[in-house]
C-alpha cells in the first residue's frame, strides 16, 4: 500500500532557476595559465593587504603559478626540441632525395618509372 503521507522536501529541491547561481559568470572553459593565475593573485594580494585571513589563498595562489610556470616552460622547451627535430627529419629527407637514384625526378611520368 503506498505511504500517503507527505514528506517536506529538502530546501534545494524547491529553489527556483533564478536562485540559482548564474553560469555566465563561470569560465570553465578558460584554461587555466600562468597570467589568469598571475591576475587572481594580484586580486588576492589586495584582500590580504586589508585581511590576513586571506594569506592562505595566497600562499595558494603562489604555488599554483610557480607550478604553472614551470608546466609552461617544460612544454615550450618540449615544443623547441619537437621542431628542431623535424628540422633535422627534414633536411635529411631532403638530402638523401637529391642524393638517392631511387629519387623520382619532376620530368619523369608515373609510367616510365
């Protein structure tokens, strides 16, 4: 037999949209990189000036940067040393092209070879 008594439902289940809090202020989509980190910790900074209650999120924010810093710098180098490696695949691809017999030279048909 089904309970006929009514439950008081929680308070969330009867907000409204508009209590909701706004999703055009999030910006999730953003990556999250050394300036975005850099400007939070500006903001931060000057919390802390008027309320050290804040120093932890600042301290935070410190590490983050260094953090993001160095993920920047590791992929920049990576992306250095990636071209220098094409670099070196393509002039040797280029070298041995004009060096080999087996080249396909520009005048010759597809049927003569």
């Amino acid at each position: 037999m089904p309970c006929t008594r009514r439950t008081r439902r929680p308070m969330l289940s009867r907000m409204t949209l508009s209590a909701r809090p706004s999703t055009s202020r999030t910006r999730s989509a953003q990556p999250v990189d050394a300036l975005r980190i850099e400007a939070a910790l500006v903001k931060v900074a000057v919390l802390v000036a008027n309320d050290p209650a804040f120093a932890p999120v600042f301290e935070r924010l410190e590490v983050e940067l260094a953090a993001a810093v160095k993920k920047e710098e590791q992929l920049s180098d990576a992306q250095r040393r990636a071209r220098a490696l094409l670099a070196q695949k393509a002039m040797r691809a280029t070298s041995s092209a004009t060096c080999s017999s087996d080249a396909p030279l520009p005048y010759r048909s597809r049927s003569s070879r």
